[in-house]
C-alpha cells in the first residue's frame, strides 16, 4: 500500500523532531545553524527547521553553491558569512554535499570546544523521514553498541569481508577511530546514526574491493563494478572509465600525487534505509551495506580532504576466523543477530 501525502509528511516531521530533539537534544535558546547547497532538497531543510522552532531554539539557515570538493579543499569556495555564523552557533546541522567536515571552519568549530556538528550530506527530505522518523532510536543503539561493543572487544583480530561481486578483502582489528553515542549532546562532530565501523590497522589490509557505489567528488552508483586492490596501501584502481579517472585524482589530490590507505570498513545497519542510488549518507547505511572510506579520515587534522568512499553491498563479514555476517544479515553472536533481526521500519507510526 502506498502511504499517503499526510502519512509521508508526518513521517518527515517526526524525523526531523527525532533529529533535532532525540538525537541532537536541542535546547531551548540554542543557536541552530543549518548549511545547505545548491543541490540540498529544500524540504529536509524546512523540516529540520520547523524543528528547531518548535524546541524553542534559534534556527537560522545559510545557503550557498555546491562546493567541488570535501572538507579542506572546499576552503576557497566557502562564503566569509559561514565563519562568523559557524563561531556563534552551538550546533551546526550540515546538509551540504560535498560536506564541509574537513574545512577549516569546522577545524575551528571542534576546537571551540562549543559546536556539536551533525554531517547529514547528501540526506534529503525521503533519507530524513526513513533514517529518523520511520526507526525508533532506542532499539537501534541497544542492538548497536552490543555490536560495536563485541566489536571494540575483537580488537588485534583478523577481519575477512567478502561480497557476491568479487570482494576479498582482510585486515587486522584497531580500536575505533570515532565514537557513536545515542545523543549527540556534547561538542563535538557526529554522524547520522545505522552504521558500525571496522577500523583497520592500516598497513594490515590487503586483497580486492569492489565498489557498487562511490563518492569521490560526487555519489554515483556504478553500472559495474570499481575494483581497488589494497597490500597496505591502495595499489590498483580499475574499472568504468569515467569513475576510475575521477577516483583517481581524487585520492591523489590530497596525497601528493600517491593512493592512501583504506581507513574503514563499515556495517550498515538501519533498517528504513533504502538503495536510492542517489545519497552516499542513506545508501551506506542499507542493512549489510559498506562503507569503506580512503585516503585519510576527516576526523583527523589534515585529513579533510581526501577521503572518497565506496560502498559494497550484501557483504559476509568474518571475525577470528567465526562469520558473523552472511550476504548482508548478522547471523553471530546469537545475542546480537537475535537483537538486530527485531530492527525494523516503524512503517505505521505518525507524528503527534
């Protein structure tokens, strides 16, 4: 059955009061600052900002043209407004893509010790209403942090990742590279909540990815496959044409004209997320999807500007030699695939 206009709108608006109030916990009096492009679907930012108005706090809206690049690259196309608004702002809802984490407005932003910045991307009104309004929150970080938590633990251990398209690829197990609580209520920068990560030891990687999806200066999904080969770093790019090229230059652009690592693997695991071929931000989070990031991670100083990422689908994961993940389900620990196999869409719920 087909939900209906007011089904959908409900579902957006309670998304965005999930976002804003749930997740980010926005307080009455705060300065809400939300960033969006040329290409940003205007409805999520309406919504998000019907949010913040509704908790009391002071949303305010800054709008200007896509940038080519991600984070520290994007510096000579950013507007003079955007740093005085960033400075006066204790969050910053980032809706642009290419996205701004990176940039040196958000180096200054996290060394404020005041900002909590949320990296939406690409996410537009219809990924706002499945990855807020259509999960409850709650179930998700149980079944999250038990995973993330048997994760942590495997530290030191090896991690094979297959797919049905050729994937092969190991490594041994770091310790997490950035953290995912269930409220972004502190400084800080965040993520959108339904994926988990694999951080490998970076010279440990090593065998062949390949890509369903990338997003080097722009997301496109692939009508065949990107293949990477990794032994420590990436060695090889090959595949379409078009995507080969940009990939290339894109993680060369930052790495003085050579490849980076691979700096993570990722389990996605939000239940209302769809394929739509179209957002980096939702596709990477589809149960049993892939993000694996390269080059080097924008959490770091430096880092900004180069990390494409690529997106593998119906991966097998194993730990230790014991498979926890087959075409794309947890099926181990027993308590952890029994916990997330009750992760579904809250397809009927409305707002109000």
């Amino acid at each position: 059955m087909v939900p209906s206009f007011t089904e959908c709108a409900a579902w957006l608006d309670r998304g965005a009061a999930a976002l804003a109030g749930d997740y980010l916990g926005v307080k009455a009096g705060e300065a809400v600052l939300i960033t969006a492009d040329t290409s940003t679907d205007m409805e999520a930012v309406h919504a998000i900002f019907r949010a913040v108005r509704t908790l009391c706090a002071l949303p305010s809206v800054l709008i200007f043209p896509q940038v080519p690049y991600q984070g520290a690259l994007s510096d000579p196309y950013l507007p003079p407004s955007l740093g005085p608004a960033v400075k006066n702002c204790d969050v910053w809802i980032d809706l642009t893509f290419p996205y701004l984490a990176g940039a040196h407005v958000y180096e200054e932003a996290m060394a404020s010790k005041r900002v909590r910045y949320l990296m939406c991307g690409d996410m537009g009104a219809a990924g706002l209403a499945r990855l807020f309004g259509m999960v409850d929150l709650d179930p998700y970080f149980t079944a999250f942090e038990k995973l993330q938590g048997y994760v942590s633990d495997c530290v030191g251990k090896t991690v094979r990742i297959t797919d049905p398209r050729g994937t092969d690829v190991s490594f041994e197990l770091d310790k997490p590279g950035i953290l995912k609580p269930r409220r972004a209520d502190r400084p800080g920068s965040y993520l959108v909540p339904g994926s988990c990560g694999l951080f490998p030891v970076l010279e440990s990687v090593r065998g062949t990815i390949c890509f369903t999806a990338v997003f080097h200066e722009y997301f496109a999904s692939l009508p065949e496959p990107l293949v990477i080969k990794v032994d420590g770093k990436i060695r090889e790019v090959s595949g379409p044409a078009i995507h080969r090229i940009v990939l290339d230059r894109a993680l060369k652009r930052a790495g003085n004209g050579e490849y980076g690592s691979i700096i993570h693997f990722t389990y996605g695991m939000n239940p209302a997320a769809r394929p739509t071929g179209r957002s980096f931000i939702e596709d990477s989070r589809v149960m049993g999807n892939n993000a694996v990031g390269m080059g080097l991670p924008w959490w770091v100083p430096g880092g900004g500007e180069n990390h494409p990422d690529g997106v593998i689908s119906d991966q097998s994961i194993w730990i230790d030699g014991s498979q926890i993940v087959r075409d794309g389900a947890i099926i181990g620990p027993e308590p952890i695939a029994e916990l997330t196999s009750t992760l579904v869409p809250s397809m009927n719920r409305h707002s109000g």
